[in-house]
C-alpha cells in the first residue's frame, strides 16, 4: 500500500520525485560502497601498526577515540548501505532510522573526531589553559550550530516520510529533506579545520627558527616535528575540500543528492584522525598508555647549505611536549 494522493497531477509530481530519486539512490549506493572499500582496505593496511600501538595498550581516552574513529565511521556507512536497499520498509521505521542517519551521522562523528584534534593541538601548546579553553569554545560553537541544523533537518525529514507508489518494491527509504539548512554546520567546520590548520602551522614556526629559505632541509628536522605538520596538512586539505563540496551541493541541489558525500565525508574524517595517531606513535615508537604520557621532542638539528651566510647552524626546535590522555 502507499500514502500516495489519488490525485493524477500530484501523482504524476509524485512519481516523478520518486523516479529521480531512484536514481539518486544508485548513485549514493556506488560512492558509499566506494567509501566503505576504501575504510576497510586503509584499516587492513595499518592494522600491524594499530595492533602494536592500540591494541596492546591499556585503555584511555584517546584510545576510545581512536577505536571511534577507526571503527564507527565504516559500521555507520556499511548500515547506510544495508538499509538504502532493503525493500518493505514501513513509515514509522523511516521516519526514526532518519532520525538516526542525521543525529548519528555527521555531527556526531565530525565532533569526536574533532575531540581528538583539540587534544592533540592542545599538547602541541603544552596543555596552555587559554589555549585550551579557546579550543573547547570552538568545539561548542560548532557543535551547537550542526546541533540547531540537524535537528531541524531531522524533524522535517521525518514529517516527509513516504512509501514508494503503487506498492512498488523498491529498497528503501524516501523523504523531502530541506539539505540547506546543513550550511549552518558546514562552514563552522570548515572554520575550525582552518583554525587547526593554522595553530599547527604558527606552532612549528614558533619552536624553529628556520626562514621559508630553509625548507629544502626539512628532511633533516625532528621526525615528530614534521609528522605533526604533515599530517595537519594533509588533514586539513583533504577535511577543507570535501567540506567544500559539500556546501556547493548543498547550494546546487534541493534533494537528498546534496548528500551524495555524506560517506567520503565520514571515511576522510575517520582516515585522518586515525593517522594522526597512529604516525605520531610509529614515529616516536612509543605506545598509548593509559596515564598521562609525556613525550618531550628536542630536535637539534645540524646541517650544511645557503643559508644566509653560514656553512653550518644548528636549529633547535625547543621542547614540545605531547600530552596523551
């Protein structure tokens, strides 16, 4: 049966949503497959370095976090793509599993990861209580205004729940979901990946004394030093651009296509947090530990070359102390 009106001009604009949104739903179902290889092959491929450095730890907070981010993000795409394609769904189970693909979805996901970079920018700057606390208001503001957005998409989407027409078997569920009222979260996250970005960037310029000149010879700088700023590149880059198309689809499109991200969005998230600890702990060849780990990387660096004058200088990084929790 279906709750479809009898009406034959507002059946045909009825039919006519549904038709697209098949369609939509094929190509969701090819990137979230594409997301969810690429999750299972990247945890197969660090795996030996998660056993050693993870696993055979005590367990603690940044240890949740990392099982979060590794695990969660592949469990909630691989749900995703089970229920897209199951056929005979009702309406009352529609309207709640939208409830959680929004609330469990992106906001919870972006902020724990998120969790995990404050803690990790937070130690860069030896644990400073204002820089801290200027981290955590960041983390309220953002969490917040994806709150306010996605608890409004959640209620209008579940209000428009519908069955397919004509008692069609087609898998899963169909809604009307208003996707632009998601720019209330997405530029606050991008926002912040900018501000991580470039708390990671004025930190390595504040404990070297190196010029833009000296960066031909950064091969031979502290391995913690340039994993730190690597990685922050690289996840901010890779967390701007798929933040970045979001938006655009979301102001390109008025149907549930905006989201046809939404799983590379979790699988990039899910990649760069995990990496983040998995190279500072290869790196430093030291494993989590429950209790508060203090690892100080004193990188005195000597090298030949230009620079300015001098046939050899010796760089010193200072002390910066990574605080595991």
């Amino acid at each position: 049966m279906s709750n479809f009106t009898s009406d034959p001009a507002a059946l045909a604009d009825e039919l006519e949503s549904l038709y697209n949104g098949m369609a939509i739903t094929r190509m969701e179902n090819c990137a979230q497959i594409a997301s969810i290889t690429f999750l299972i092959y990247d945890i197969l491929l660090k795996f030996d370095q998660e056993f050693e450095y993870v696993w055979r730890s005590k367990m603690s907070l940044i240890k949740f976090l990392y099982f979060f981010a590794r695990y969660y993000g592949v469990l909630y795409n691989i749900s995703i793509f089970i229920v897209t394609n199951m056929v005979g769904l009702s309406l009352d189970f529609c309207s709640k599993w939208f409830w959680f693909v929004i609330l469990g979805g992106d906001i919870l996901f972006t902020s724990m990861v998120n969790i995990i970079l404050v803690l990790r920018i937070n130690a860069m700057y030896f644990r400073n209580p204002k820089v801290f606390a200027f981290l955590i208001a960041l983390l309220v503001v953002q969490f917040s205004l994806e709150l306010y957005s996605s608890v409004d998409i959640a209620i209008i989407t579940a209000k428009s729940v519908f069955l397919a027409p004509l008692g069609l078997p087609w898998p899963g569920c169909f809604s009307f979901p208003n996707v632009r009222i998601s720019l209330f979260s997405w530029v606050p996250d991008a926002i912040i990946a900018t501000v991580f970005f470039l708390m990671t960037v004025a930190t390595f310029f504040r404990n070297t004394s190196w010029t833009s000149s000296d960066f031909k010879s950064i091969k031979r700088m502290s391995p913690l030093l340039v994993s730190f700023v690597k990685d922050g590149m690289i996840f901010y880059f890779f967390i701007f651009a798929i933040l970045m198309t979001d938006m655009f689809m979301d102001l390109l499109f008025k149907n549930s296509f905006a989201n046809f991200l939404g799983g590379w969005l979790i699988a990039i998230y899910s990649i760069a947090a995990t990496r983040l600890i998995l190279n500072l702990r290869e790196t430093s060849q030291l494993p989590l530990e429950e209790s508060v780990m203090l690892h100080t990387m004193n990188a005195s660096t000597t090298y030949t070359g230009d620079i300015g004058q001098r046939n050899a200088a010796t760089v010193s990084t200072g002390s910066v102390v990574f605080a595991e929790f």
